[in-house]
C-alpha cells in the first residue's frame, strides 16, 4: 500500500487541479460584486441522511484556498447524519468562501455517499472474519478521495493503483501463458527489481486455486465469481496458506453469504461506482 506521506501528497494534487480546473484566472462572480475586505460565516447543511465523509478534507480545502478560514466542526468523518444536521462552519473571507464552496461540496457529497454504502456492508459482515475492500473502480483523477471514503465508514482499501500490489488476473495469467508461468516470472521481476510487493492470484475455478497452491509467494487468491459452494470448498483447500478474497458481482444480499463461507476478504466495485451523492449545501449564516 502507499505510504501516509504518499496519499497526503494525492490529496493537495486533487485539491490543486480541482481549484485550477473550478477557479481559472478567477472567480469572478464573486470578484464582481463582493469587496476584498468583506467577511462572513457559512453553515454545511446535511439535507440527506447516511454517513458523513469529508469533513476533514474540506478543512484542507479551506486552507489551500485561504489560510485564514476558520471552522468549527460539530460533526466529524465517520458519524451518521440526518436532514437538518449542521456539520460545520466556516468563517473568514467571503470571497475564500465562495472560491472554496463548490470543491468542498462535490467532493463531500461523493465521499459521504461512498461511506454510506461501504458502512451497509460493514454492517452486514458484523460477526464474521470477513472485510470489506474496495477496488480501482473508481473516479479518475479522485481516487484517494473514493478510498479515503471508503476507510471512514469501516471499509479496507485494496491495492491504491498499479504500482503498490502486484494482481495477476485472467489477462495476465493467460498472455503469461498460464497461472504458473505468470507467478514464476511475477517472482523473478521482483527479485530483479528488488521490490517487495505483495501478489493476488485470480482463480476463476478450482482446478486453478489447486495450481495457484503449487506455487510459492502468493499472497491472497481472489475467487472471481465462484458460487458459494466452490468458495467453501476453495477455502478448504487453501487452508490458511494464503488468503482469501471474493470478488464478481457481489451484493447487500449476497455479502453475508460469502463472508460465512469463511474468505478473509469481499471486494466491491459498487462502494465507489454504484452510489448516488448525499445532498449538502454550503448556506451562508
């Protein structure tokens, strides 16, 4: 996985483009009719309910827009909100404000539906062993806004990109020339390169999971779209040898099912791409 220092340095990448792409030579709508010594107060109101996300982030925006911003937060990352709730204010120039006001509330709206969503699967796997993980399904250019998301309501982040994991999927396997190829020249690239990266094999049967065993530096074996009795046999099989993940259409109605099959791990596309923004506004008090 990416390092803290990594990820921090995603988020000013996100907030520098989204500022540069929102703002250009100038908001000048703002510029136009609010003087430069002007201040005020604004409120973040939840006009939804579900699990806030992004709190923390906006307090990044704000300062990246104007260092001066003030807020004071009443409710934090992570906390289930309601229609009515206020979860912040702000304060400071009333031009910061306005400069800042878009960014804070797309990128809010998107993280706390994202929450929203991975704290229902949390809550279903409640007394298992099983975590819930997310994927790369996710929006370009804003993808550790979406993990970060998904961390805050409970959720495990999967490999962040290409570069921290090694996943050999069906592709891979096949123009490598088969599960086995690919691992044994997966193993050697490491040790050319002296990197020290984890390894998922996908198995898309189990004649594949029993090849997958027969070789060494595996780390967890993702189990794409096996139904629940080939899962509970596959798990059988690997024993704790390595560890388990399954993936492929998985669902609010089906998660529990696979998790009491005894995988260590459900990864969903769905808590970043199947979701619907929660409704927030940014009000000026």
């Amino acid at each position: 996985m990416i390092s803290e220092q990594q990820f921090q340095e995603e988020l000013q990448i996100i907030i520098k483009n989204a500022i540069r792409e929102d703002v250009g030579d100038g908001d000048h709508s703002s510029l136009a009719c609010i003087p430069a010594s002007a201040t005020g107060k604004a409120k973040l109101l939840v006009k939804d309910e579900g699990t806030l996300a992004g709190v923390e982030f906006a307090r990044m925006v704000f300062q990246y827009v104007d260092p001066n911003l003030q807020m004071e937060v009443f409710i934090n990352d992570g906390a289930l909100v309601k229609y009515g709730d206020v979860a912040f204010h702000v304060s400071g120039s009333s031009q910061s404000i306005l400069k800042a006001e878009r960014l804070v509330l797309n990128a809010m709206q998107r993280m706390s539906a994202i929450a929203t969503k991975t704290k229902v699967f949390v809550e279903l796997l409640e007394g298992t062993k099983t975590k819930i993980l997310d994927t790369r399904k996710t929006t370009p250019g804003i993808r550790a806004l979406e993990k970060w998301a998904v961390k805050i309501a409970g959720g495990e982040n999967h490999r962040f990109a290409l570069y921290d994991m090694i996943m050999l999927k069906d592709n891979h396997n096949d123009f490598a020339g088969g599960i086995s190829k690919a691992i044994e020249k997966t193993n050697q690239y490491l040790k050319d390169h002296n990197l020290d990266l984890k390894i998922i094999v996908e198995a898309r049967n189990l004649d594949e999971v029993a090849e997958i065993l027969q070789n060494e530096g595996v780390y967890r074996i993702l189990l794409d779209n096996f139904n629940f009795d080939d899962t509970r046999k596959a798990v059988e099989m690997i024993a704790g040898k390595c560890l388990t993940e399954s993936s492929g259409g998985i669902n609010e109605k089906t998660v529990r099912h696979y998790a009491e099959c005894g995988v260590d791990f459900v990864s969903s596309g769905a808590l970043t791409h199947s979701i619907y923004n929660m409704d927030l506004s940014l009000k000026a008090i």
